[in-house]
C-alpha cells in the first residue's frame, strides 16, 4: 500500500515537474500557434486584423438591424413596425443600473442587488485577512 502511495506522489511529482519546466510541446497544451515574428532584418509589412464592414447608409440603418445576420449569405434583418414588438419591449431599462436607494425594498430586483453588494463587501474584507 505504501509503495502505490509513493509510486502515485513520483508520477504526480513528474507531471507537475514537466508541466512547470515546459516539457509538453504547445500543441499538446491546445494554445493556438504564436506568430514568428523577426526582429532583425528587412521588415515586412504586418497584416492588419480587420474589423467587420461598417455600414454608412443611413436608409438601410434606418431599415434594417445591421450586424444580426448570422449566415455568410443573405440580407440583413428587416424591422418590423413598433406594432409588431410586444409592449414590454418598449419598457425595458436602457439606463445606468439602478441604485439601492432606486429600487423598492419589496422588489426581487432589490434584495438581489443588497445581496451583490453584500458579497463585494465581504470579498474585499477578506483579502486583508491574513491566514
């Protein structure tokens, strides 16, 4: 039984030595592949990442909900008349969250709020406690 034990804490040392020193290759970590970059020499021009095209006609932005299609082919979504939406639609908070002092202490939205500043409270007393 002994010998399992310390047969187990070798391998469990070993795997952990060859993780810290980097003995598994990058592919095996499952980190994608860093770009080569040269320092020295002539230079070459690097590839711009670019972003999705910006749409500037302002009929179709007025028309249509522009970035929501999901496919590679087709048109943009078409919006509908406010009629077509349901009301509440229309009610949703678009603001800045709303504070304690906003909110009604009989609402759920209230004691969940109390609750999340409680936790912050408490995290950031914590991390002066000493062990």
């Amino acid at each position: 039984r002994s010998s399992d034990l310390s047969r187990m804490n070798f391998l469990y040392r070993t795997v952990f030595a060859l993780r810290v020193v980097g003995g598994t290759s990058g592919a095996a970590r499952g980190y994608a592949k860093k770009p080569v970059v040269k320092s020295k020499g002539k230079s070459i021009a690097k590839e711009e990442l670019k972003g999705p095209d910006v749409c500037k006609d302002s009929a179709l932005l007025t028309t249509h909900a522009m970035g929501l299609n999901i496919y590679k082919q087709g048109q943009e979504v078409a919006l509908k008349p406010d009629s077509e939406y349901p009301d509440w639609l229309f009610q949703v908070h678009l603001g800045p969250p709303k504070t304690l002092d906003e909110l009604d202490p009989e609402s759920l939205q209230y004691w969940r709020l109390l609750r999340k500043h409680h936790i912050w409270r408490n995290n950031k007393l914590s991390k002066n406690k000493k062990f």
